[in-house]
C-alpha cells in the first residue's frame, strides 16, 4: 500500500490489489475516508468518511484536487496491468 501523497497529518494511499474506479484511502490518527478520483479530469468524490467532520472533507477534497494529476498518475502506474 504505497503511500503516495502527506498533507495535514494524513497520509493518500491507493492499495496495490483495490478495484477500480480509481481511489484513494486517507488515513489519519482517528479517521479514514475514500474518495473517487473520476481521472483524469475530476472532479473527487467523497465515497466513505469515518471520523472525519464535513468541513475536513471539503478540505480534503480540495487538496486531492489540487493534486489529482499526480493521484490519477499513481493510480495508472500501481495498477498498470489491470
């Protein structure tokens, strides 16, 4: 489970043997949620959230945004023989 983006104390993992549509997992001390990453063009989508509050979740729907060419870059290469 490569961990391939840090903000705010969360680590964005994409898990080598996951399904598709693309995704990430966001894991923190307390909290986890997956969000869809609908590459290449976006937008992400929240599809499960434990622990997170409403306004976290637009936060971090914001910075997967602001990162999603590069998320949708490792969810191609993590699983490029699909």
């Amino acid at each position: 489970m490569p961990t391939v983006l840090r903000f705010d104390g969360l680590r964005v993992v994409i898990y080598f043997n996951d399904h598709r549509p693309g995704h990430v997992h966001l894991i923190g001390a307390d909290c986890e949620a997956v969000f869809e990453l609908n590459c290449p063009e976006g937008p992400v989508a929240l599809r499960e959230s434990y622990g997170f509050t409403t306004r976290q979740q637009r936060r971090v729907a914001e910075q997967l945004t602001g990162s999603l060419s590069l998320l949708c870059d490792a969810w191609e290469r993590i699983h490029e023989s699909d």
